[in-house]
C-alpha cells in the first residue's frame, strides 16, 4: 500500500473498489464502498475478520442516515444532532441499502459521521464521483483481528504492507485526536444502549436524550468481545499501589502505564504518562504498540477513574488484558 494525503485520489481508489485505509478522529479505519460486495470482502480477508461481525459505514452527514435506516427514534435523530460529525456510531434498523454482507445478516446497520477533515473531503469527492449524496464506506478499525486500533498512517502499514496490494492506499491525516473507538450506542429500541463506551459518554446520552441508556444488548459487537485491542505483551491491570510493590523478575522487560502523578518502579520501561484521562486515551495504542516492539514481555497498566474518556480507556485496557 502506498501513502497519500489527498483524499481525492483516496476517493478514485475506493471508486474503483479498492482498499483505503482512512484517518478518523478516534482511530483509523480500513475502508472500501459499502455497496460494492467485493469490495467489503476484501476488507474481512485483510483483516482475517470472521464474516458474521458487522461493519461501521461511514457517511458524509446525518441527512444520509435517513437512507440507511428503516426507522429511526426520537433519541436517535436528537444524538446524531447533537454529536455528529464525532465520535459516535448508532446502530439502527437497516434499510434496503445496507447488505448482508455489511451487517453480518443483522436487521441493523452501523452508521457514524467523523468530523476527520480528510474522511470528510474524501466522502464528498466520493459522492461527485458516484453521483449519490448518501453513498457509505464502510471501514473497520484498520487492524488484524482482535489486534490494537491504529491511531497513525505508520501503524497502519506496520501492520499491513505486505497484506494490501500496491494499489491500495493510506490516506495520512496525522495521529488520531482521541485515540480509541468510537461510543456505539444500539437506537434499535425504546431507550438507547451503550454498546462501546468511547468519548460520548453515558451522561452524555443521557443529557442529549432526557433516557437512561441501558448498559446491555441482545445486539452483538465485536469490540465487545472479552479478549480484543491485545498487544503480544501481557497486560496486566494494577493500581499504584500494587505497581509499587510489584517484584518482577526482569524488570528491564515490564512496561508501564499509568497517569503522570503514578511514579515508573526502578528499572521498569515507562510506555507513556498522561496528565489526564483525554490524554491517556490518546497515547494508549501507540504505547501497547510500542510494548510490541521494544519486546516487552508485559504491561503493567494502572487505570484511571472513570469520568470522561476514562471509562472508554478501563474498558480497552480490561479486555487487552483477556487474553
Ligand atoms: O471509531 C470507530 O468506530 C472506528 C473508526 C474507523 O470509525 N471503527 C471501528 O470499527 O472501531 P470496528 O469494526 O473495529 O468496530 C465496530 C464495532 C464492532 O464491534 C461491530 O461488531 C460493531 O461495531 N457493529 C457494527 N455493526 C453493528 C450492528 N449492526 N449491531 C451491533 N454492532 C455493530
Ligand atoms: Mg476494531
């Protein structure tokens, strides 16, 4: 795969049905045009994504989600309103433009408008390109399965250089701002669900909807999954106390990731120190990255308390260390 920071060569590449990995502003995405069935099919093979887990189609605004539903609530029409373009991704009732092979059979499609200036110049080339005004991409976090989201143009050709074909592109738009997944919230009932804590948060939905969200849902979501976003390296979660008193064998091998405020035990490997819960869910992906490559055998992570994009980090960080 080759570099570019034009977004109209991004659009004549996913135009002719081929693979681009796009920036967003929670993490990049690995993207084709979601009414072109081959196209997608190329996305699950480079991912070695099993065939039944659902895609996020990316659209240009929220007029285009009346296409790609078949209805949409009260709750959901106030969220988009409010929240997009951003870090949110609603999960409604398909319409007839949302294939099989996008939504893994379910009878909903994944939507979500980014505010990434390039995604955002890219799907409108797109729509000049095709002539239609709600036209998708649809693009998963462009990582191997079950692997950590890239937040860089660099950390998507680590991972799939020798995997996409010449041709295909990695549309560079700089380091992701916030760093991880999007919030999915599920509007396929009377009240919202969080499906993915991300940076809108649950008091979030819940000032925007006057509804509680519910925490559970019959709907299935591979960020969801208990084992996901793992480095090689172990993860393993403390608090600062237990990192103070953690005696490990070869510590010139542990790596560590806590706030600023938590000091790096004698001769551990600091990964990163955020001064804030924004900040570590910035630096997150980058620093279980660099765990990888300096060949740490495990990470000893402290969690941050849950306000803000702190529960998105706790959740992320839970599940790297599943596996
Ligand atoms: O921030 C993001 O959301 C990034 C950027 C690239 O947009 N995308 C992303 O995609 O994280 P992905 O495929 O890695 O995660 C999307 C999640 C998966 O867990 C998938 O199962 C879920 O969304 N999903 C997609 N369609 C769904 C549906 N119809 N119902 C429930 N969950 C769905
Ligand atoms: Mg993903």
């Amino acid at each position: 795969m080759k570099l570019t920071t034009d977004p109209r060569a991004a659009a004549v590449r996913l135009r002719d049905g081929g693979l681009v990995a796009v920036p967003t502003e929670t993490v990049y995405g690995l993207a084709a045009r979601a009414d072109d069935p081959h196209a997608v099919a190329r996305i699950y093979a480079a991912k070695g994504r099993p065939a039944d887990h659902p895609l996020i189609v990316h659209v240009a605004n929220a007029i285009a989600l009346d296409e790609w539903a078949a209805f949409i609530p009260e709750y959901a029409h106030r969220l988009a309103t409010e929240f997009w373009p951003g870090a949110m991704t609603l999960v409604v009732k398909r319409s007839d433009r949302a294939g099989d092979y996008i939504t893994g059979s379910q009878d909903s499609v994944a939507l979500r408008v980014s505010s990434h200036a390039l995604m955002d110049e890219t799907l409108r080339a797109l729509i000049m390109l095709t002539d239609d005004p709600a036209i998708g991409i649809a693009a998963p976090s462009a990582n191997r399965f079950g692997k950590v989201s890239p937040t860089s143009a660099q950390h998507v050709l680590d991972e799939f250089v020798d995997i996409l074909s010449d041709s295909d592109l990695v549309l560079d738009g700089g380091e992701s701002s916030v760093g991880v997944e999007s919030t999915i919230i599920d509007c396929t009932d009377e009240i919202p669900r969080l499906l993915r804590a991300g940076a809108i948060t649950i008091e979030d939905i819940e000032r925007v909807t006057g509804l509680r969200p519910g925490m559970t849902s019959s709907v299935r979501a591979s960020g969801t999954l208990e084992s996901h976003y793992a480095p090689s390296a172990e993860v393993v979660l403390t608090d600062a106390e237990g990192l103070a008193a953690s005696r490990p064998t070869d510590v010139a091998r542990i790596g560590v990731l806590a706030l600023s405020n938590v000091p790096t035990p004698l001769g551990m490997v600091r990964l990163a120190s955020p001064s804030t819960n924004d900040e570590y869910a910035h630096v997150l992906y980058a620093a279980l990255r660099d765990a990888d490559a300096l060949q740490l055998t495990s990470v000893l992570a402290v969690l941050p308390d849950d306000s803000g994009l702190g529960a998105a980090v706790i959740d992320r960080l839970r599940r790297a260390a599943h596996s």
